[in-house]
C-alpha cells in the first residue's frame, strides 16, 4: 500500500463477497487509522461488489470493521459495484 506523507483521506475497499476475509480487512482497516501520517484524515469506505449475489449488506461491513468506533475522523460508506461504475462518484463527491 502506498501512502503520502499526510492524506487527507483514505479509501478502502471491502469486497462484499470475501466474508473469509472479512477479519483480516478489519485488521488492516484499524492498522491503517492508526498510521500518524493519517490522523484526522477523512475515511471512505467502498463496500464493493455490490450487484452480486449474497453480498453482505452495509450494515454487516460497518459492524465488522467497527465504523461506529471511529471517533476523531469522519467517515462514510458506499456501496459500490466497480465493475458496473455504481455508487463511486457519490462516494468521491462525498
Ligand atoms: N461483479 C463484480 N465484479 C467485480 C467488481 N469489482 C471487481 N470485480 C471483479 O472481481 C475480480 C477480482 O477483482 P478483485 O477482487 O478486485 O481483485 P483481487 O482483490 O486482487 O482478487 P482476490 O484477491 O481474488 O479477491 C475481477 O475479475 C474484477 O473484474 C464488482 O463490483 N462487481
């Protein structure tokens, strides 16, 4: 993963049909918010994969990555399907 020195935001992307590694983003998701360069820095979230079957609902994805935690940042997230172009300009007008 690449990082400038000071972001003003992060985009992360969870791919809503890989429930196995749903912990292991988390994981990352809490190392990245606690890099110094990125304190403070706006959090967008990407639930992608959106338009296929058995996807997990955005309510699962802010549960699992403890959204409601993040307490000194703002944050949103989209649903998103990256092949479909759905949902990604909302998030980047946001
Ligand atoms: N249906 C659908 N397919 C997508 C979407 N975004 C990416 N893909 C497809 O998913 C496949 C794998 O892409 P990614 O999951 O982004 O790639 P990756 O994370 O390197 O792959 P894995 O490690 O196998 O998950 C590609 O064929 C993409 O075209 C989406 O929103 N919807």
């Amino acid at each position: 993963m690449l990082l400038s020195k000071y972001s003003d935001y992060i985009i992360y992307v969870v791919d809503l049909r890989d429930t196995d590694r749903l912990v292991i983003a988390k994981e990352e998701f809490l190392a990245i918010l606690e890099e110094e360069e990125l304190r403070g820095a706006a959090v967008l979230i990407f639930a992608n994969k959106q338009d296929l079957l058995g996807a997990l609902d955005d309510a699962t994805v802010t549960e699992s990555l403890e959204l409601h935690k993040i307490k000194n940042q703002q944050w949103a997230i989209f649903k998103t399907s990256a092949i479909k172009g759905e949902g990604l300009l909302e998030g980047l007008d946001w």
